[in-house]
C-alpha cells in the first residue's frame, strides 16, 4: 500500500523499488527505511511511497488445514526437540499462505511415483572411485588461482570477471538487489570489488560459474528453476543466520550455502536417468534420496560436493560446508556446516525452491548447540528469508 511520506515510520520495509524522476534507483524493494533514509527522500521531492502492510490474520479453519498438511511433511520425525517446533510452523505458515492464495499443497509439488522403479543391481555397475572433477571454465580457474594466491590482486580479479560479459550481469543485479541494500547503483565490477570486498566479489562470482557449470537439468528429473531457487534460498538463509550469530562471515556463509547441494546438481545434470531412478526408488522405499543416493552412486551428493570443491581449489571450509550439512557434528570445524544445515532446513519447512527431496532433511541431535537461536530470532530471520527471496529471485534469474 503507498503512503505519503509524512506517515511512514522508521523500520517499515519497502514493497516496491523507489526511483527518482531520472527513473534512478534510490532504494530497492524489501529495504528498511531509517530516518536518513526517509529524510534523504523528502529532499529529493518524493511524496510517497509504498510500504508493506501487516497480513491479515488467517481462519482457525485454514490454519488448522494447513497443520495437517506440516504433520503429513513431517511424519516419521520428531518434532518437539528445539528446533523442531519451529520448523513445523514455519511450514504451517508457508502451507496456510498458499491456501489463502488458492494455491496446492506443497506436498504436491514432489513429481508423481514412476512406474519405473529399478534398482541400483538392476543397473549397469557403477563407481566413482577414480572420480576426476570435470574441468572448470577457463575463467573460474583463473578467478580461483588469483583469489586464492598469496597477495590477490583487485585489477586481475575485475579483468577476470570483466572477460565474461554474462558473469559480469549476474554479478552487477545481484550486487544491487535488496541482498545488499545499496542506495546507489552499483555499475561496475571494479565498484562492487571497493565496496563489497575482493573476496566477496570474486567467490560470489566463482559460485554463480559453478552453480551453472553443469548446464541444466532435464524436466523428467526435476525443475531446474526450483533447483536454483532452493540453492538461493539456502544462501539467503547461510547468510541471516551468520548475521544473526556472528559465528561465521556472511559472504562465506552465502557462498556456503549456494554451492551445498552442488554434488546434487552434478549428479541430476551428469548422470540424469540414474539420477531419475534414484529418485523413483527413494519414493518407492520412504526414504530419503541422501541414503538413496550412496546406493545408486556410492557417494551421498554431499561427499560429492566436497570432492568437486575440492578438486576446483576451493577454500577448504566450502568443501566442509558440502559435505557435512546434513551431518554438521562430523565435520573438522562444524560451525559453517551448522549454519548450512539449518538454513536448509528453514528453506525447506518454508518450502522455498525444490531440491529433488520430498521429504524435510534430517535435524541432526545435537547440532542446535552449535546455532544457538531462540524462536522468536528464528522467526524473524524466516520472515527477513521470504522478503529477500521475493525480491532477489528475479535479479538473480534474469
């Protein structure tokens, strides 16, 4: 809803991009307006603005509809140990919201059982032990050899990405959508670098080459943009709880949480009828397609995304982040991991995106203790999620 000027609050969120009569950018959707911020619009002559308004309560009816449907998802876990509970609201949240806006069940949108349903003896004998990760672009090789080096230069780092005009785009809208909330139009890599940081910019961009190093997914195995929405999301996740802990940085824990299911994305993208099968056989069985997926590759997708990291030069702690989020307690150095699985967990209680699971992962006992959040923090940072999500899917996928 707008509102003139004059009424708007400190703290209110913006529903829609705010631009002057140049048609530039002043503040995007989803930012928080601060006193300066509201001040800063008053001298350049806006009258108004607008601003989300507080959803109307849902019907006892609808909500308690809606718990069914979270029971359903979660059957077989237990949910009354922190933070089970709210997991499970959060997807009663996320249920009711599509019933009010007359949209299907989450639970529907896992693709029907095959009636092929072989099983990995039913298939040619297969091994990833002399597994060799396929060779990255010439342009992510160089990006991780220069970011990596003793003394990283900023001139080669921008050269690098400037060398991809298509790299260059996605990096420049993700940098100036509401992820990073600048007030100005950031237009070139060498910018993003002086405000952003060296690092930041350049695993941002390295993580953008490998999440489309593999191409796309076939449809018979599963929605390549819901793939990448849940990648997203998980990233936008990583980096809210960073924030909200300080046990990690922020950028880490969004590259983090983008490439996590990188080893899912190899599999669909390089072996997409075994891949298929696997699926198949998981929905057959109940069981998660993790445990399925070590029966049909030997490896579960995590193993695989540390071995991909790994070999692509990655820094060490990514490579952890992969292949530990569903098993944070078994890593070296958990609490990177911690955040990844949480997040993953968020993301998909708020069914945000698809992964290829039709089932919640696993909350691993224990693994609380290492993010140490209450719910009303937790609830907070979903709701902070699903804003940044609506406003940066589009930046992100254009």
């Amino acid at each position: 809803m707008e509102k003139p000027i004059e009424r708007v609050l400190p703290g209110e969120i913006l529903a829609a991009d705010v631009v002057d009569g140049a048609g530039r950018l002043l503040f995007p959707r989803g930012a928080a307006l601060t006193e300066s911020a509201l001040e800063a619009l008053r001298l350049r002559g806006v009258s108004g603005v607008e601003v989300k308004g507080e959803p109307l309560p849902l019907s006892p009816e609808l909500m308690a509809k809606a718990m069914e449907r979270a029971q359903r998802f979660y059957a077989g876990h237990d949910m009354t140990m922190p933070p089970g509970p709210i997991m499970l609201g959060l997807r009663v949240e996320a249920e009711a919201q599509r019933m009010e806006r007359g949209l299907p069940a989450l639970l529907r949108e896992c693709r029907a059982l095959s009636s092929e349903a072989l099983s990995p003896e039913d298939l040619p004998a297969f091994s990833l032990d002399c597994f060799e990760p396929p060779q990255l672009s010439a342009i992510a090789f160089q990006l991780n050899r220069e970011l990596y080096s003793p003394e990283p230069s900023s001139q080669k780092v921008v050269e690098i990405i400037g060398r991809s005009p298509g790299l260059t785009a996605r990096l420049l809208r993700l940098v100036n959508s509401p992820l990073y909330g600048f007030r100005g139009k950031v237009e070139t890599v060498s910018r993003a670098v002086s405000i952003v940081g060296l690092r930041e910019v350049g695993m941002l961009a390295a993580s953008l080459i490998m999440v489309e190093q593999f191409g796309v997914i076939p449809s018979s195995v599963v929605d390549m943009r819901t793939f990448l929405e849940h990648c997203l999301a998980c990233a936008l996740a990583s980096k809210a709880l960073a924030r909200a802990t300080g046990l990690v940085e922020e950028e880490q824990a969004f590259v983090a949480g983008l490439l996590h299911d990188i080893g899912r994305l190899y599999f669909f993208t390089a072996f997409p009828e075994r891949s298929r099968y696997c699926m198949n056989s998981a929905r057959r069985h109940g069981r998660p397609l993790l445990e399925e997926e070590a029966l049909f590759f030997g490896v579960d997708h995590g193993a695989m995304g540390m071995r991909l990291l790994e070999g692509w030069g990655m820094p060490g702690m990514l490579g952890q982040a992969a292949g530990y989020h569903h098993d944070p307690l078994r890593a070296h150095e958990p609490m990177l991991p911690g955040v990844v699985h949480l997040a993953d967990a968020m993301v998909q209680a708020m069914g945000l995106g698809c992964s290829g699971e039709c089932g919640p992962p696993p909350l691993r006992p224990g693994f609380a203790a290492l993010v140490p959040l209450g719910p009303d923090q937790m609830a907070d940072i979903a709701v902070g999620i699903g804003e940044q999500f609506d406003a940066i899917v589009p930046a992100f996928s254009e």
